[in-house]
C-alpha cells in the first residue's frame, strides 16, 4: 500500500468540478489555479440522494469530461474520475495528493449543497489542514435565491433585472500547472454512453459537448439567431433561439458570459435591445426555476398547488408510449416527439405543446412526461424541467391555468405555418398540402391517397379527438377546482 503523503498546507490544490465542466469564468477555479492542480471530477450516480442522470444527459456528460480532460491536459493537469459519495471520493483524493487546498463552485440545488456540506464536514474532521475556498462569487445564476423569494415570475425577474448584474465574466486562468497524478477510473469504464443499441447517432451529429462547443453555439447566435429573437423565438420551423441549453445544464458556460455576449452585441449594433431584453428574460426563467426549487426540494415529486393531488389522471400506458414514440396523430406533437427522441432537444414552443397534450389531452399524469423529458433531454435540468412542467400542468407556481387547452391543430398552423417543421420530423406526410398537414384526417381521401398517406397504416389516426378530449380535461378539473 502507497502511504499517503504528509499533510501540507502548502500542498497542491484540488479542483472539484461538479456542473461547472469549464475553465474561463470559473470563480474556483481562478482561486485553484494558483497551486500547482489536481482536478477531479466525482460521478455520485445517486449516491447523494440526487437523482441519476437520464440517458440523454449521460452521453452528455462523457462528451463534455472528454472535452475538459483534453482542454485539461493540453495544459498538464489530469482529471482524476472517481465513483462514489462525494463525502468519501473528495477527501481520499485529498490525502493521495496530500492537497491543502479544495476549491469548489458551490452548487445550486438543495441535493448539491447537501453533497458540498457532507465534504467540507469530512474535510473538517480528517483533514484540518486543507483550506477550502469557493472562489469570489456564485456563477451558475445570476441571483442569490436564498437573498430571493417569489413565486411569481413578473416582479421576479423585475427585482433580478434591477438588483443584479452579473460581474464580468473572469477570464480562463493564463496558466496551468498540473501537480503530480493519482489514480483515476477510465470514463469508458463508467459506461455512460449507449453500446447496445447505440442510439446516441442523432445526439452526435446535433452537439459539440464541451466549453469550445459552447463558445462556438454562442458566437453562432450572436451572428445570426439573436436577430429577431423577440418575434421569432416561438417558430421551431426557423433557427431562432440559442440551443444553449444542454451547455447551460452543465456549466460549459455561464449566464454571466452570454449576458454579457448579449449586452456588447447590443452595444455594437448586433442586436437590438427588443431581442436582447427577450433573451435576457428566457435566462430569467432560469433563475426563476432555480428560485423555486430551493422553496421546493421536491418540485419533481409534488404539485406545487396541492389541489392537485386529488386530480383523477388516467392510467392508459399505451397512450403514453403513442406519446413517447410520437404517434399521436397530430402532426406537430409527433415531429416534437421524434426531435426529442433523436437528437436530445425540443424547441420550447413544441415543448409547451406536447407537454400540454400529454397532461389535458391524455390526462396522463405530468411527472410521467417529466420523468420522459428527464431520460430524453440532453438539457436535462433538476429545476427547469419539473417547474416546467408543472407549469404547463397548470399546478405550478405562477400556471398557465388548467383550463387555457392548447389546441395542437392552430398551434402547429400558427408557429409552423409553412409545416417545414413538421416535414423535417415526420417525413411520412411531407406530400401533404400545407392547408391540411397540422390535420390529417379532415383531407379528402383523394388528397391523402396523392400524398402516400394512409390513416392508421402510414400515419396514426388521432389517438383522441381535441373537442372530446377538451371537454374531458374540463371536466376533470372541475373535481379539484373548488379545493383551495
Ligand atoms: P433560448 O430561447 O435560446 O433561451 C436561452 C436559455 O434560457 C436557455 O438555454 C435556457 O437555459 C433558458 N430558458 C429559456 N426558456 C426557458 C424556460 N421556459 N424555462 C427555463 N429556462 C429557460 N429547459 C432546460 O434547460 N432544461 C429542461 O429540462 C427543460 N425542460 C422543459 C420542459 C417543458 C415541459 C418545457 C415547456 C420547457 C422546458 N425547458 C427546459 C425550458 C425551455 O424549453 C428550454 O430551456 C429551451 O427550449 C432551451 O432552448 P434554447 O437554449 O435554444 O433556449
């Protein structure tokens, strides 16, 4: 057995990445970088109490260790993997390198603090030596939410917008020095990416995990997206909105840094300040979803409006897997599903509606959809996902009410209008005249049998019909509407 080197306060530092998987405006980081460096990366697959990752997000989280072990090693410094409590992984790493220093970002998530104060309580205790920093200040949110509260998201993001501005984003230390290396696991061996079947082909043709990968989604909406944001960010068949979001989930880069991206393309002329004001907002709802799980550990587990506990929702397992595998038979909640189930993404609008259909159409409980976004998104997140949905349940914080019921017909014609969208995604009805391809089964049979199609054979007839499914959902709630 190795014997564990003295304890030196002077020793090397330690560099514990958590959901902060880059190196420029990374506040512990900064603080780390000043010792020679060991950076760890600890998977606690659960071990934590978290929840554990979904397939999406773990095929995710291998590309972007690669990409930090490389951007890593080009400078020196390993990344040692380890598997485990945190509580346990952190401080054996620090005896093995006989560190006298641990820097973290603190996390923003009850479970993530909760993992952070069982580590420095172990450090504390065996490791008195070590010094523990968190650099000058949070980055993954713009807003403090234990300084915050709120459940309504206008004076929210009012008070955010008045209260906060985030600092510049720090540069990347200008240098690296990697201190001597320690055991690590191989990432292959922790299997986070599909072998049999392999299903990440479409993940791999849509994403550039990783901090480069980001800088350049980025410097690609600056150029191009940002423009007409305001007015466009609701069209999935346009390319109008960031797709920064996975990069956003796994801290490949900060709110910081695009606020500020976003503020200088206003300031140079880039952008107008409509569009940069509508962006800044989206980010809000971030922050705004961060807010509300501190107020509620378990917003994916329980109604936010505990009137809905009594909702009859139905169980009708077929029709959640018509859902999941899109065949629904309306268009637009198909070609959203099979985006989803193909490259780990759903535009936002196309969300909203499907998480709708899903909800009042079907009646199926949210936290089934939540739980299917959470295994199928690459954007995965603890809190934006479950707010959301329970937003779209309409027992959220701050709902759209249960009654407003998307109709997915005048939705798809509203923000699909040409059905580019829709012929991307379910290429089965591409033949199908613009005037009847948001629905189907009210074309002529002779406009159907021109274009290829036939109901219930080569395209699902619909699995429910809107009025008799609108009606339904009324009805349902009209159960629980009284409770308080
Ligand atoms: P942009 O329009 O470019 O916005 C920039 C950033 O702002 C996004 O990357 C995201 O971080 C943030 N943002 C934008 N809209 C929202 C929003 N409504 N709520 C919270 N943050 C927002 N977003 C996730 O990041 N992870 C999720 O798991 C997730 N699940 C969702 C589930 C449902 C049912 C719905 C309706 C929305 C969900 N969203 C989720 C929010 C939103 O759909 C995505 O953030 C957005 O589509 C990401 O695309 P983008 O990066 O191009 O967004």
């Amino acid at each position: 057995m190795p014997h564990d080197p003295p304890a030196q306060p002077d020793g090397p530092s330690v560099m514990w990445f958590r959901t902060d998987l880059r190196l420029a405006d990374n506040p512990a980081l900064a603080v780390a970088a000043e010792r020679p460096l060991v950076a760890l990366y600890v998977l606690d697959d659960g071990a934590n109490g978290a929840r554990p990752l979904g397939g999406a997000a773990r095929w995710w989280l291998a590309r972007s260790l690669r990409a930090l072990a490389a951007a890593l090693a080009a400078q020196g410094v390993p990344l040692i993997l380890r598997r485990g409590a945190a509580a346990e992984a952190v401080p054996a790493v620090l005896r093995e390198t006989g560190a006298g220093l641990l820097a973290f970002n603190p996390g923003e998530t009850p479970i993530d603090r909760a993992a952070e104060g069982a580590v420095t309580a172990a450090v504390a205790k065996s490791l008195p030596h070590v010094a523990v920093s968190h650099g000058v200040r949070r980055s993954a949110l713009i807003h403090d939410p234990a300084s915050v509260g709120g459940r309504v998201f206008t004076p929210f993001w009012k008070h955010i917008r008045a209260a906060f501005v985030p600092p510049p984003p720090l540069p990347a230390p200008d240098r690296l020095a990697g201190a001597a290396a320690v055991r690590s696991d191989a990432l292959n061996d922790w299997e986070l990416e599909p072998t049999a079947p392999d299903w990440a082909g479409g993940l791999d043709e849509s994403w550039a995990p990783g901090e480069a990968g980001a800088a350049k989604r980025l410097a690609d909406f600056l150029d191009g997206g940002l423009t007409g944001y305001a007015t466009l960010r609701d069209r999935p068949d346009l390319d109008h909105v960031s797709r920064l979001s996975p990069h956003l989930r796994f801290g490949e880069i900060t709110p910081a840094q695009l606020w500020h991206a976003a503020r200088a393309a206003m300031a140079s002329g880039r952008a107008t300040s409509l569009d940069v004001e509508k962006f800044l907002t989206e980010l809000g709802w971030r922050e705004f979803s961060y807010n509300l799980l501190n107020q509620r550990p378990l917003l994916a587990e329980a109604n936010i409006q505990p009137r809905f506990d009594a909702f009859p929702w139905r169980q009708d397992e077929a029709s959640l897997a018509a859902w999941q595998r899109g065949l629904t038979g309306y268009p637009i909640v198909d070609a959203g599903m099979r985006q989803l189930w193909q490259t780990g993404w759903m535009h936002n609008r196309v969300r909203m509606v499907v998480a709708s259909f899903l909800v009042k159409h079907l009646l199926q409980d949210w936290r089934a959809g939540e739980a299917w976004f959470w295994d199928t998104l690459v954007d995965a997140d603890p809190a934006s996902n479950p707010a959301s949905w329970q937003w779209v349940a309409g027992c959220g914080a701050d709902a759209a009410p249960y009654f407003r019921i998307f109709n997915p017909v005048l939705q798809g014609e509203k923000f699909d209008p040409h059905g580019d969208y829709v012929r991307r995604w379910v290429p089965e009805l591409t033949d199908l005249p613009n005037a009847v391809l948001h629905r189907p089964w009210t074309a002529p049979p002779g406009v159907l049998s021109a274009a290829g199609v036939t109901l219930g054979e080569s395209y699902p007839a619909p699995l429910v019909d809107h009025a008799h499914a609108r009606a339904r959902a009324l009805a349902a709630f009209q159960t629980i509407k009284a409770k308080a």
